[in-house]
C-alpha cells in the first residue's frame, strides 16, 4: 500500500513539473519551419550545400575557401588522428575495441540520445569513456588530441548523413528542449541569442565576417579555423560564440552544450557529414 | 627539413601545372611573441626555384609577406613523365627540395 | 569537387616526393642575388627599382588580378596574376604592407602565370607588375581586409 501511495505521488510530481515539455510544437514540427526559414531566405542555395557554412552563400569567400582546400591545413591533423587510433593502448585494446561499429565511419551517429542512461552520447565523451575503461587519462575537450582523433573519424564518415533521433521519451524530449533554448536564448551583455545571428539574420555582415546559417552547421566538426590556427571541437566553438555576445561559456560537455549540440545537429538531419573542414 | 613539400604537377594540351605547398614559418619579423612581448626574428624563404629535369623554368625571390605555410602555382610547358623539382632557401640557410613526375 | 579523393591524391604524392627529395640546392648559390633592400623598401617605387631594376611602369588591362574583394583573412589572402603577353617576371606588392614587396617570379620559360597566398596587414591594392620585353607594365585590384565581427 505504502509503495502505491508513492508512486501516486511521483507520478503527481512528475506531472506537474513537466508540462514545460509539452511545448508548443513537436521536433519534427520544429525541424520542417527551420529548414524552411532558410530555404525561403535563400532559394538559390542548393540544400545539400548548406554544409558548407557561408560559402554556401558567398561566392567571394568560396573561392578563398576552395583554394585553401588545395592543400587543405586539417590534413596534417587526420595523420595525427589516425596514428592516436591505430596505437594500441597500455593494455593493447585500441579504440576500435570500445567504439560502436569500431568508431570508422561513426561521426554522424553522434550525439545521439541513450535509452539507457537516459543521456546524451557524444563522440568527445566516448572516447575519453573508452580511455578511461582502459586505464588511459582522459584527454581535454576543446581542442589538441581529441580533435585530431575526431578530425580522423569524421573524415572516415565523410558521406554519411546525419539520421539524428529524438525519440519520444521524456528524458530525450528535455534535453531537446534545452538545446532549443539555448538557441533561441538572449544572453550576454550584447543580449543576443544564437538565433539573432545564425537564423534572422545569416547572410547579414557583422564587420567583415559574413553571419553563417545555421543550417548544417553541425556536419563539418572539428573545424579548422584560420582564427584558431588549429582544430576545435564543436564545444570549443560554442564557447567561442558564447564570449563574444560576453557572456560567460560553459564548460566542454557539459549538459547545456550536449543539449544544444543535440538540438542543432538534429535540425540538420538529412545532410552529410563533411568534417573536418576548414573556416575562419 | 625533409617532408616540406608537397606537390602536384598535371599535364595537360603540352602544359604542366604545378602546385605545391611548402611547411614553413614565413615570420616576418615584425610579429611579437604573445608571451614576451620580444620580436619574433624573421624566419622566411628567400628563394624558390623550379626545374623540369635539368632546366631552370621558373626562380622567385620572396619576403616574409607569403602567407604561412606558403602555397605556389605556376604553369610550363612539359608532358607527362618529365621530372619537376621544386626547391627552397630560406633566410637562415636551410633548404628543402623535391621532385615529382608529372602527370 | 570531391575532396575525398583529393586529399588521398595528396597523401600518396607527398609521400613519392619526400623519397626522391635530395639537396639540389645550396644557400650560397641563391642567397647572392636575393635583393634584400627591395624587400626593405618601405614605398613601392623603391621596392619596383630594387626588385626589378626600374619603377616606372605604364598600365596594362592585360594583366589579370585574381583576388577577393573582402579578405576572409588577411594573412592568407589567394592572389592569381596572369596575362596575355611574353612575361619575363611577374612581381607582386602590396601597397598598403609596411614593406610593399611581396615576391618576385623569373619566368624562365614559365607561362605568363602565378598564384600564390600573401599576407596583407590593411585594406590596400595588390599590384602586379609585369615585365615585357624589357618594359614594365602594372595592373591592381584592392582588396578589403577588416577585422571581423566574430573575433576573427
């Protein structure tokens, strides 16, 4: 009887600190009028093309793209990359041995939402799990050797489309809606969200820098960037975008930015997977 | 010094056209370390010379204002199979070369 | 363009190269005709005289600029020159750099054609000057470089 009553009364719970979930529209629903947005903002763009970024609609800046492309500054870094995978760990397993699907071709699987656990996977995290399950130190989030690790098996995925769910599950609906807040947000002392930037108003110049849709913007990860002078994973980039409207970046893998990664990346679903890829 | 070009030559209608990108500094010598505030001393290829076999078809003379990592296209005539040879000085002395085949 | 293969492509030739490299060249060999006052020259007059002997130059829409409007980066920003006449070197500057000289190319044989990425510290032209039978002739293209909204 005693365990009836609570779980009444977790499900009361439950029931009344949840409708925050019950937005307004569904992510398929969400998922259609953002894809939209851009495509009546820029019908001459070809919608495989949004991966790459603002050259999808600069002609100018695609041209200094696709010379640089010629010897593209990532390659060194996929050598890396490779290296790190194919060497055996202390205990002689490799990466291959904990990744799904032995971690070649796997970049577009991530994140992906985990019945499980009822959180987000993303391909940073499970590598730094897989090190961790096998006595290795757990490597740093933004950029360095996770990003060439990154940069190796998001060019082994290069192709495969992003087919991101997020499945009916409450826990995989919260996270969703985070990642959607996150987005449309104001913060900062400049009181700007990202989609003040990358949605309404993409195509605007801000100084010399063109504003990037964000359609696709999670296909290319890790990026090269001339800025950086070297890879960045896409948390280094949210950081990044944070601190420039000032305000304060949260941390590598924490649960906002798994949230948002979740929410961008699902809003590209359908596109190729074109990592690692060079940008300003 | 050794794995600091990289090259492509293609033949094409008797014309070759290279390009090639070459691993170097290019520091001008005018950029300051971040930490030290001291002038970063300039570290740049001074010459760039290119050979289709034992002829001299192109020879350049650079300053630090090439961009990092310095990218070079240029076109001779030649045909598949010849020999092309791309070599560097820089202002410190050291030197790279490769050849290539083209294609 | 498929950057799979490309990429791939580079990989396999970089690897012939580096086997067949060797030192076919040595610095005393070169270093004597490298025109280091040129390269020092703070204006493009004196920079022209000391790269290419002369700084007098007549304008030419012969001489094709290829570079962006708007650099997306002003250390790499790509350059193409070529043109349609009998070149004997092409010489590339950019007026606004503290020191305009940016490279000078002898064609030895080499068709009328150079590209290259250079460096450019503010909004100036890009000048490119062309030697002909013995004349010098010069086209520009100005190039914007701004520094970005985003930090960059």
């Amino acid at each position: 009887m005693r365990k009836f009553v609570f779980a009444v009364s977790a499900a009361l719970v439950v029931g009344l600190t949840t409708p925050i979930i019950v937005s307004a529209t569904t992510p398929q629903e969400d998922l259609k009028a953002f894809r939209n947005y851009y495509y009546e903002k820029f019908p001459d763009v070809p919608k495989e093309d949004y991966i790459n970024g603002i050259y999808s609609l600069n002609k100018d800046f695609r041209e200094q793209w696709e010379n640089q492309e010629e010897f593209p500054p990532y390659e060194e870094f996929i050598e890396k990359g490779e290296e790190m995978f194919n060497t055996p760990f202390a205990n002689g397993k490799t990466y291959a041995d904990c990744l799904p699907k032995g971690g070649i071709g796997t970049r577009a699987m991530y994140p992906h939402f985990d019945k499980e656990s009822g959180t987000l996977k993303t391909l940073e995290e499970e590598i730094n799990k897989c090190r961790k399950a096998n006595g290795e130190k757990p490597l740093k989030y933004n950029k360095g050797p996770i990003a060439n690790l990154t940069a190796y098996i998001a060019y082994t995925s290069r192709g495969e489309k992003f087919d991101t769910e997020i499945p009916n599950d409450e826990r995989a609906l919260a996270l969703y809606e985070k990642g959607k807040k996150h987005w449309y947000m104001k913060r900062g002392q400049l009181n700007l969200s990202c989609a003040d930037c990358h949605m309404y108003n993409s195509g605007m110049f801000a100084r010399s820098d063109q504003l990037s849709p964000a359609l696709g913007h999670l296909t290319h990860f890790p990026v090269y960037r001339l800025k950086w002078q070297g890879l960045g994973t896409p948390h280094r980039r949210f950081g990044g975008c944070n601190k420039q409207v000032r305000a304060a970046a949260y941390k590598p893998q924490s649960e906002e930015y798994k949230a948002l990664e979740y929410f961008l990346t699902y809003m590209s679903k359908g596109l190729e997977a074109n990592g690692p890829a060079l940008r300003k | 010094m050794a794995k600091s070009i990289k090259i492509r030559a293609k033949a094409k209608n008797g014309i070759v056209t290279v390009k090639a990108l070459m691993n170097h500094p290019m520091e001008t010598g005018l950029r300051k370390d971040k930490k030290t505030g001291k002038l970063i001393p300039a570290h740049h290829i001074q010459e760039v010379m290119a050979k289709s076999g034992d002829t001299t078809v192109m020879d350049a003379v650079w300053g630090g204002a090439i961009s990092k990592n310095p990218y070079l296209s240029f076109k001779y005539k030649g045909a598949k199979g010849d020999d092309l040879t791309l070599s560097w000085v820089d202002n410190k002395g050291n030197s790279d070369a490769v050849t290539a085949k083209v294609k | 363009m498929n950057r799979r293969t490309l990429l791939k492509r580079t990989l396999a030739v970089s690897a012939v190269g580096v086997a067949a490299s060797a030192g076919l060249l040595t610095p005393g060999q070169v270093l004597a005709a490298y025109p280091k006052g040129a390269f020092e020259a703070k204006d493009t007059a004196g920079a022209l005289s000391g790269a290419v002997g002369s700084s007098s130059f007549e304008d030419s829409g012969d001489i094709k600029i290829k570079a962006p409007d708007i650099a997306e980066n002003g250390s790499v920003v790509p350059v193409t020159i070529s043109t349609g006449m009998a070149a004997e070197s092409i010489t590339i500057l950019a007026d606004s750099n503290n020191s305009p000289l940016v490279g000078s190319f002898n064609l030895q044989g080499a068709e009328p054609f150079v590209s290259t990425r250079i460096k450019m510290g503010k909004t100036g032209n890009v000048l490119a000057v062309v030697k002909s039978g013995g004349k010098l002739y010069a086209n520009k293209k100005e190039v914007k470089v701004t520094i970005g909204g985003c930090g960059g």
